[in-house]
C-alpha cells in the first residue's frame, strides 16, 4: 500500500507549481483529480517536443485523472460539492482571489468540510502591496533577487528551468504532507499558504545574510563557487573538469596527490579557504598548469583517487543516458495521449513500493468516469455536458 493510497486530491491548477506538487502526491498513491478549463491547462500548450505534446506537461501530469469543468458556471457547484464530500486535499494556484470569490476558501469550506486541507499557492501571498499581482516564474526570479546572483560578471541571468515554481511545488507539497500528519493526530484539517516569493527568499537567505551583515553580495561566476576556491570548472589538456575542495583535509590531499605539490599547501596565498577564494585567478592559473599535459579522463582518476568531488559538464542528452540512473533502474515508461514516453521514478524511494507512475491523461479524459463516481447519472452527465458545464 502506498503512502496516500486511499486519499482523494482535488486540483485547480495549470502551469508548473501546483501540478509538480500534485504530481508527487499521485506517485506516492492519491487519486488526483485534476480540474481544467475545456481548453486545458495552458501548460498543454508550452511547446510540442513530446509525441506532439507539451514537454512540460508530460513531465508533471502523469497519475492524474482530467475532468474537464467551468467552476464559473451554476451547475460546477453541484458537482465540487460532491467532489469535495470525499476528498482529502484541495490544491489551487488560481489567480489572486479567484478560489475564494468561488466559494473555495478553506474558511468558507471548514465547516462543512473539517477534516480538508485545503492547500493555497499564490505569487506574493495574500496580504501586502503585491497581493494582486500576477506573478510568473521569471518574475519571482528577478522579485526575489536570485537573478542578481546568478551569470556572469557582465550579464545577469535566469535560472535555466522554472525554479520558483518547483521550490514553490516542493514547499506545497512538504506543507499538505505534514497537514495530513497533523490531521492524523488532531482529527481537523489545515489551511496551508505557500507564495512563490516566500520559497525564493528562503533560497536566497545566504546571499541576503551576506549582504545585511558584511554589506557585499555574491558576486556572479558562471561556473566557479562565489565563495570557495577551488570549486568549479578547471581546463584541461583536452577539456575542462568540474571539482571542489571544501576543507582543508580535501585541500592537503589535492596538492599531495593530485597536483603533486604539497609545498602549495602552504603557500600563504592558499593557505586558508579566505586565502584561496582572494587569489582564486593565480591559484586557477597553477591548476590549469598542472592539468595542461593531462586529459580529463586521468584528471578525474586523479581526483578519485585523493577522493576529491567531481563531475561531468553534462548536457540534457547526457543526464537521459546518464550510467547511473541507468544502473540504479530509476526509469520506467507511461503512457501519454499520444504514445508511451520514458519517465523518472521520483527522488524518493521506499524499499517495499514503488511510485504509481500513472499515464498522462488528455484533457477532461476522465470527466464521465468521475461524475459517475460521485452519483450522476447518464442523463444528468449528459446534461452538464450540453449546459457547458463539463
């Protein structure tokens, strides 16, 4: 038995935030029940590089049941209200006021509904000057300061996948597990509140604690630790490799066995994690020396064996064909409207289960099938489905 076998979710959702959240919760068991416009999440339509599909929506929306339905409309009502008698979660990244205004606030649904918890993403929270902005992934970004810190010296950039809105799913999913734990014990549900800005300035506390108490920011390296030397890409004779010394153990084992000069230990240019990071140009400069004769397959052995971390510059067709999750049996194949497609287990394991991994449903695929379960019958389905409401 999975974790939330037995546990209904209930999701109005589109784009990136709430869907990865439900996502997760449909591998670890919970019959999500996804709500979408007749013309679908518009995440559908983000590209095509999937069988015809959208990339992104393929990758967040397996396990999932679709139904289709215009919560605006009279007749949705009726149909929420038997959805929600036995569901455990609802989830909504809605626009701004738009869950409340349709009834859907965990205050207006408490007393009816005690045991729900009811799961709120928003862009800014649901107070304050921005609490009406519409807030996009991008946007967090710039707002929460982590493009600041993020390219290089000259040009500041985004991060290159939707990281607001995966910290941002990640927190909202964090927050109903441990809602559901709470409700185990007290018997009543929860109202939890994730904003997207709140996830990213939890991310960028390092930077702002750096700035608030010592008055400088990180400065931007495309590859290199801001804060540490040696960590990031070094040249070689025939590429570059990636590795990092986090410690003054790693540091005297590196020259003594890597570098093959253990006088450089204690160089006073290098000699503390301070030192290495204010020189770090002449102390690149020694390394790249170093490694000029070497390719970088035998720099790596190299740093294997002095037990140095290191990695692989890998690009997108790398990590799919990577060795290791090969290896580990991490991928498995769903279906999608439009053919099977290879997926990843989750990055949480258990030793007795294993993820659901559902197939990836086309829009409102299940709508007949759950207004069934909730006790409609033909003629009132097809009834809703020709009043629009589904």
């Amino acid at each position: 038995m999975r974790p939330l076998e037995g546990m209904r979710v209930v999701s109005l959702e589109h784009a990136v935030a709430a869907p990865l959240c439900s996502r997760h919760l449909a591998d670890l068991g919970a019959d999500v029940i996804k709500i979408e416009r007749a013309e679908g999440d518009f995440a559908r339509n983000y590209d095509s590089y999937v069988h015809g599909q959208s990339s992104h929506f393929v990758w967040l929306n397996r396990g999932k049941r679709s139904i289709t339905l215009d919560v605006k409309h009279p007749a949705a009502g009726e149909v929420l209200q038997r959805l929600l008698a036995g569901t455990d979660v609802l989830l909504q990244n809605l626009a701004p006021g738009a869950a409340a205004r349709l009834g859907l606030s965990h205050a207006a649904l408490a007393p009816a509904h005690p045991k729900l918890v009811v799961c709120d993403i928003s862009g800014y929270g649901e107070s304050g000057p921005f609490a009406q902005k519409k807030a996009y992934d991008l946007l967090i970004q710039a707002e929460s300061g982590l493009i600041s810190v993020t390219g290089s010296p000259e040009q500041p950039s985004r991060v290159g996948i939707s990281i607001a809105d995966i910290a941002t799913g990640m927190y909202a999913l964090s927050g109903i597990l441990a809602a559901l734990v709470q409700r185990g014990r007290t018997g009543v549900g929860a109202n939890v509140k994730i904003a997207m800005l709140d996830a990213l300035a939890e991310w960028m506390s390092q930077p702002m604690l750096r700035w608030a108490y010592a008055g400088s920011a990180p400065p931007r390296s495309p590859g290199a630790h801001p804060a540490i030397a040696p960590y990031g890409p070094h040249r070689t004779g025939d590429g570059q490799v990636i590795f990092g010394i986090q410690n003054d153990r790693e540091w005297t084992s590196f020259c003594t066995n890597v570098l093959r000069r253990p006088e450089i230990r204690t160089d006073p240019r290098f000699l503390t994690v301070n030192d290495r990071r204010d020189n770090r140009e002449a102390l690149t400069a020694l390394i790249e020396d170093v490694f000029a004769p070497m390719t970088s397959m035998e720099v790596v052995a190299a740093l294997d064996a002095a037990g140095i971390a290191n990695g692989r510059l890998n690009e997108p067709k790398d990590v799919w064909e990577h060795t290791q999750l090969a290896a580990r049996d991490k991928w498995r194949e769903v279906g999608t409207p439009n053919g099977p497609v290879r997926a990843l287990l989750p990055p949480f394991t258990f030793p007795d289960q294993e993820a659901a991994m559902g197939d990836v449903p086309g829009i409102g695929q299940h709508t007949d099938a759950i207004l069934r379960d909730l006790g409609f019958d033909a003629q009132a389905i097809a009834g809703l489905h020709a009043a629009g409401a589904v």
